[in-house]
C-alpha cells in the first residue's frame, strides 16, 4: 500500500558543544541573556531524505513567529542558545531554522510543535551526562570511538560526531547528530549518517 509522504524521511537532531563552537579562529559571542550552561545546546532539528539529500526553505509564506512560541522562550533561552556575533538575544537563530528547516516538516509539525519536539528530544537525551557517566570529560582528549561507544551506551543508538578545528588546529567534538522518526518524538537508527572528517583522538574542550 501507498502511504501518504510528509515530504521527508527522518529528522536529524543536531546538538552543539559550545567550547567547541567558541574556541575557534571565528570565535563566538555570548547571548545577550548572558553566558550559556556548559551543556550541550541545541542546533536544530533537520528534516532529512533516507538518501542523504535534504530539502530546505519550503515555505516562504510561514515566517518565523515569536508570539506562537512565546511560551516556550526561557526553555529556548536555556536550551537552543545562540553563540554568533554579535550578541543577540536567540530569535534570529531560530527564525533561520524555522525557516531553513521547519518548514519542511510543516504538514507534521506547525511552529509551535517543531520547537517542542525539539526541546522535549533535548531533555530526553542527556549527552553531558552521558559521556561523563563514561569518564569524557570537558578538557580532556577522546578517541572518536570512545565518545560514539558512550553515546551508543546511554540512548540506544549510534550518533554521528562532526569535528571542528581549534585556533590551533585541533580536531575537537563540535556536534552531535541523532535521528529521530517523523513525528518528532522518538529516536530511531539513522538511515543514513553524514559526512566530514574527526581525528581518531579528538578535543572535548571545557567551556
Ligand atoms: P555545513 O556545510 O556547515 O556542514 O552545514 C551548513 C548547514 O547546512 C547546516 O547548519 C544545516 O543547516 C545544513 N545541513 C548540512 N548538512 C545537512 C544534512 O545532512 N541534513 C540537513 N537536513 N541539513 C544539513
Ligand atoms: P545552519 O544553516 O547551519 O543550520 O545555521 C547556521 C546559521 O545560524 C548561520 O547563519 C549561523 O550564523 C547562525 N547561528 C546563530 N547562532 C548559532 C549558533 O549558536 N550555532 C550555529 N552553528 N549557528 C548559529
Ligand atoms: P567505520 O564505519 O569503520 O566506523 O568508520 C569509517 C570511517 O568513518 C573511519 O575513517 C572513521 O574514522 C569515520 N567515522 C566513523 N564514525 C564517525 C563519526 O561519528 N564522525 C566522523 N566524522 N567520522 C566517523
């Protein structure tokens, strides 16, 4: 049988390592709401195709709308943390993933859903947690098996690890990938992981 197509196969759930983020040639700025925890945060929650490909800005006629998640803003502020420059206070970095990737999981999830999914997904994997349980700690230095094999441990399923690169050149942690079933709701096995580069000993910079 035929089952109707929400337009997408998966989501990818992207969390962020903010030492990771900051320690970089780039560098970062702090929200204007003040320093984040030292946790993970939420980089966002991307429908995905099982063949890799992934669609993007797929309503041009649903903006970013802050008074329909109005509610939900201090779990934001704590949870989904912006740390480009300059300053700013997160809502722009929402709207560019409401807009860039929301969208496209609009007929399953509307504005208010989308971000829900992705804070309850947050407080249902704890990474920190995990990967400390494990002994890896912020300052020290991994093998990328020994963070996956962690992370495998405490939720079940194996994520992907994308690394970045220090102002010295080191390959360090920068974020973590889980995918998670179209409803937003419940991590399954990626059907497909993504691409780039990690040393086989990578950085876990405190931050
Ligand atoms: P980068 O090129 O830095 O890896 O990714 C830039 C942006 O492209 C990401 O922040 C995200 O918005 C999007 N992107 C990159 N890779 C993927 C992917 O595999 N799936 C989806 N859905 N978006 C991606
Ligand atoms: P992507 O298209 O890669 O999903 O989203 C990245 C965009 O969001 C970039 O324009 C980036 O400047 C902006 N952005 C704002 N705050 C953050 C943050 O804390 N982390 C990342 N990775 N991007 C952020
Ligand atoms: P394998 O599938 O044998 O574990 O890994 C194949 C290649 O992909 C190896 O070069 C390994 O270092 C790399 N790799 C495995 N898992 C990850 C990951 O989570 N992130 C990144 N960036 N590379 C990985």
């Amino acid at each position: 049988v035929l089952v109707a197509s929400q337009g997408f196969d998966f989501f990818y759930f992207v969390q962020q390592w903010p030492g990771s983020y900051c320690d970089t040639e780039q560098s970062c700025c702090y929200p204007t709401t003040g320093k984040p925890a030292a946790d993970f945060g939420i980089h966002g929650l991307w429908p995905n195709y099982n063949d890799g490909s992934y669609p993007s800005n797929c309503d041009p006629n649903s903006p970013f709308s802050p008074s329909e998640i109005s509610d939900l803003q201090s779990s934001m502020q704590r949870s989904w943390p912006t740390l480009a420059c300059p300053s700013s206070d997160g809502q722009q970095f929402w709207s560019h993933e409401w807009e860039k990737h929301g969208t496209c999981s609009e007929s399953v999830l509307d504005q208010h859903a989308y971000f829900e999914s992705a804070l309850g997904l947050k407080q249902k994997v704890n990474l920190l947690q995990a990967l400390t349980s494990s002994g890896i700690t912020p300052g020290g230095s991994y093998s990328l098996t020994s963070i996956k094999d962690a992370i495998t441990d405490a939720v079940g399923y194996t994520p992907w690890i994308e690394c970045n690169k220090d102002s010295s050149g080191n390959s360090q942690l920068y974020q973590i990938y889980l995918c998670v079933d179209t409803s937003g709701s419940d991590l399954i096995k990626c059907p497909v992981f993504p691409h780039g580069a990690c040393s086989s000993e990578i950085e876990f910079p405190s931050f």
